[in-house]
C-alpha cells in the first residue's frame, strides 16, 4: 500500500483545518466558502425520478440504460452544439473525479509517457499521473510543449480555481495543433454552464473541431449545474476509438453508476429549468462577494465563469487565508493549484444565501 501512497502528494486539503477551526469560532459560525461542495436542493424532479428507480435489485450497465445515453446525446446536441452525436460518443462515469484520477492508468500511461495539465490546476491532473507512474507538468501554452512522448493533454474551460474561459480561436489552435501532432485532449468542461462575463465553448462544437470527434473527448458533470454532487454523476463524449476501450476496461473495473442514479441524470438533462434557476442563485451571491471583496482591497482576476472569485491581496495566500478566518470566512489557498497560485485565494459561491450575507457583513 505505501508503494501508492507514496506517490501521492499530502491531501491539501487536510492543510486548512487549523484555519477552519479559527473560522468555526466565530460567534456568529464559520462561512465556508472554500470546497465549493454544492448546498442548494436537489431538483424535485431529479429525486422523484431517484426515487421511482429505488426499486434497482440488479447491477446496473457500465455503459448506462439506453434512456441516459439518449439524455446524453440529446443534452450535447442541443446544449453543447455537437453533431451526429450517438451512443457511441458517450460515456457515463461515475463522478468526474474518478475519470480525471484513473484516467492515464486506464489509458495505458506509465514511465516514459507524459500527462500535461494548466499552470494553474484542479490537483487531481496531477495526481491521476502519478497513480498510472507517468511524467507530469504544467503549461502555460500548450502549443508550446514538446509533443515527443506527450500523451495526455487536459484542458479546462472555465478553469477551476481561476474561472478563465479559453476562446473559441484558441480552442481551435490548441485542437488542430494536439491533432498535428497525435496528442489525446480531454476537455474538462464541467463548469461549463456557469458563464457569467463570457460563454464557454465545449470542444465538441464543430467551429472547434472541424466536425470531427478524433483525439478529442469532453468531460462534464451534474455536480454544480444540478446540485448533484453526492449523486456522482458525470459523463464523457468525444472520439468512439476512446471511449470505446475505455468502455471495456469500466466494464473489468465494475465502474458502474448506480441505476438510481442514471434515472436521475436523465431527468436533469431533461430540465433546463432548474439550471436557469440556479444560476440566478449563483449569480447574486457571486454580485454581492465581489463587490464586499472588492470593497475589503481584494482584486479579482479571470472569474468569468465557474463556481468561483480567484481573488488576492498581493500577499501569501496563506496570509490571506488566515486574515479571512479571523473574521470566520474559510477560503482556499491558491496554492492548492498550483505554485502559480501562491498570491491568491479561491472563493466558492457555493454557501447559502444566509451564509453568503454574513460574509458580505464580515468584510
């Protein structure tokens, strides 16, 4: 067991205890704003249609029912702009994490191949590298890494912790250049639907790739748009000759979504309504943090989508984070994402309004 964990940096987050139990001491409660763990409902319809599959006695399909493939291929069709997208384009799993920890040991990577991931990242690219034994590193462009040995290259638009948008142009520059050079793109894509200065565009669009699925696949998830988060709910869709395999070695792994579950997916892909809903909730805590950030001597940079202000005080972020716990507001370190990170803090909107308000008054 030690010859695995070894491999594997410290759990960041065990880091901010000491500050979480100075924000907990509050008088007036501690305001967590740094897993960005949803807190909102789960749509009504999704838990009926949860419930209605309670009934699920038998394993449930790796490959999911032939309804969440439909819902699948129906939501990136109308929602993404993909085209010609059939079941053979998408693959449930079973939360996004697990896909980004085990994917380049399910790829086939080890010693000698190479994972790349942004300067500033969600920690798993890297920890998903260091499962399978691969090389790892970080960029700023990826049109300028060396492609000898490359093998995986992650994108992530809107990024998590900085909420930055790739443009639709650099989208495409990035997409033919990997193809040029055989390098395989996975697209994080999972805060794709909480744009808010800008509109995200899914690789899967074909003003980005051409009208052609090859060496590309997207990564999206229920967690934030429907507040599924403890449901474990996400998917793939992308190139067949990926997923197809891929497919075959979830099916060895039993890396099944519960069938509860993919009832339920199907009935949030159904439903814009309660992503429009919730949206607007993010919206407003996220107008009333800025401007109480802002108005405290915090800059905000990027955040023009996701879930999240990636904010600074031109000092540690530890510094910044202890500051912030003092007035019982728990926030992330930029450095969890990366040594880039080091000045800055990642603030969630992902408290309650009441919770949100008592920060707003804190600062």
């Amino acid at each position: 067991m030690s010859a695995v964990s070894d491999r594997l940096p410290t759990f960041p987050w065990d880091k901010l205890e000491p500050y979480k139990k100075t924000a907990a001491a509050h008088p007036d409660g501690i305001v967590d704003l740094s897993v960005g763990t949803p807190v909102d409902p789960v749509p009504e319809l999704v838990q009926k249609a949860l419930i209605d599959a309670a009934d699920s006695p038998g394993y449930p399909t790796v490959w999911g029912t032939p309804a969440l493939r439909d819902a699948i291929t129906g939501w990136v069709e109308r929602r993404l702009g993909a085209r010609e997208v059939t079941h053979r384009h998408v693959l449930p799993v079973v939360g996004s994490k697990e896909l980004v920890a085990w994917l380049p040991t399910q790829l086939g990577l080890g010693p000698g191949d190479r994972v790349a991931y942004p300067r500033l990242a969600y920690p798993t690219y890297e920890v998903g590298a260091r499962l399978a034994r691969a090389e790892y590193e970080a960029y700023d462009d990826p049109t300028e890494l060396d492609p000898e040995g490359l093998r995986l290259l992650w994108l992530n638009s809107p990024s998590n912790p900085t909420g930055r948008v790739l443009p639709k142009e650099e989208l495409t520059r990035i997409v033919a250049w990997a193809r040029e050079h055989g390098v395989l793109v996975f697209s994080d894509e999972c805060y794709l639907e909480l744009g808010w200065e800008a509109d995200p565009v899914s690789v899967l669009h074909p003003d980005v790739n051409g009208g052609s699925y090859d060496g590309i696949v997207a990564v999206h998830s229920l967690s934030k748009r429907s507040n599924l988060a403890g449901y474990r709910a996400a998917f793939l869709a992308g190139d067949p000759a990926v997923l197809g395999p891929l497919l075959e070695i979830r099916k060895h792994g039993g890396m099944m979504t519960p069938a509860p579950t993919q009832a339920a997916v199907v009935a949030a892909l159904g439903d814009d309504g309660h992503v429009r809903e919730q949206r607007e909730r993010y919206a407003a805590r996220r107008t009333a943090l800025r401007a109480a950030l802002e108005g405290h001597g915090f800059r905000i940079e990027h955040s023009e989508a996701s879930l999240y202000l990636w904010a600074t005080r031109n000092e540690s972020c530890w510094d910044t984070v202890a500051h912030l716990a003092d007035l019982g507001i728990l926030v992330a370190p930029g450095d969890f994402y990366g040594p880039a990170g080091e000045r800055f803090v990642r603030v969630a909107l992902t408290a309650t309004d009441e919770r949100v308000r008592a920060a707003v008054e804190r600062l």
